[in-house]
C-alpha cells in the first residue's frame, strides 16, 4: 500500500467522521466543528489529485472565512444556552491527543513520499492557476457570468422580499361581493 493510499483512507474516514458529526450533534458548533473537518478532509482529496489551487482556496475560503462566519453566527445566537462545562466522556482530552498525534506521525510519515514542493518537471497543468483560469475565463465563461448574474437576482430578491411589508386588506362583507 502505497502512501497516497494511507493519507486517501485516513482522511476519508475523518471526512465520513465529520458529516456524522455534524448531521448528529445536538450542538451547533459541534455540528460546525465537523462540518470543518468534511471540509479539510476534501482540501487533502484535491492535493491527492493535484489540483493544488483548488485544495488552498477550499481551506481558505471554506474552512477559514465561511466557516468563520458560521461560527460567528452560531455564537451569537446560543449565547443565552448554558451548558455543563464538565467533560462528559472520561479520558476524553488524552484520547484526543493520542488520536491526533497518531493522525500528524501519519500524514507526515505520508507527506514525506508523497507531496511534492517544489516546481515540478513535466508540463502537467492539472489543478493549477493556469489551467483553472483557462477553463473559467474561456470554456465556461458564459455559465460563469450566468451564475453570477443569477446569484446577483437571487440577492436583490431577498433583500426586495425583506423589505416588504404586507397592508391589511379591507374586511370584505357578504353584500360587497
């Protein structure tokens, strides 16, 4: 078994883990905690499959600013829920240093055969600046602006809809009919 296959199954057990964890727990910001790990876990899918803009851009725009926002929001709102500080599984911070520390010796372990950091000989393209800016600005350039003009609708909808307010109609009697 090769490296690029250790750090595939390590990860989608730990993406499979996070969307469990974030469809069952009763807490949101356990809920958005593994939402964040599904999301680091497919960063790690797009290098496996060298699309290495792809993987930056996921961890910074996804799991760093949305990720952010979500759980700005979810503090804001559960600030009035008191919760029991106390641990409610025993043994709990051990046995997330030792799995965690178990996960670093592995994908280091990994990394060390299979990434790469420096520029590559060759000419393969695939998941690069270069290559995404191509298919985006030129192939799909007309469904790119399409799905921003839709989005754009979609916003000023919403905002047209929040802002609308409804006037009480006329009570309307038998003989008015």
């Amino acid at each position: 078994m090769n490296a690029e296959t250790i750090v595939f199954i390590v990860f989608a057990i730990a993406a499979v883990a996070g969307g469990l964890v974030m469809v069952l727990a009763r807490n949101a910001v356990y809920s958005a905690m593994g939402l964040l790990t599904a999301m680091f876990s497919m960063a790690v899918f797009y290098v496996l499959n060298d699309a290495h803009f792809v993987a930056a851009v996921q961890v910074i725009i996804y799991a760093g600013a949305v990720m952010t926002l979500f759980l700005f929001v979810i503090m804001l709102i559960g600030v009035d829920r008191d919760e029991d500080p106390g641990e409610r599984i025993p043994l709990q911070r051990p046995l997330a240093l030792l799995l965690g520390g178990g996960l670093l010796v592995v994908v280091l372990l990994a990394a060390r055969a299979a990434w790469l950091v420096g520029p590559q000989s060759g000419g393969d393209t695939n998941g690069t600046i270069e290559a995404i800016s191509e298919l985006l600005f030129g192939t799909w350039m007309i469904p790119f602006q399409a799905t921003i003009l839709l989005l754009t609708v979609a916003a000023v909808g919403t905002i047209a809809l929040a802002q609308f307010t409804t006037r009480p109609r006329p009570a309307v009697e038998e003989g008015d009919e």
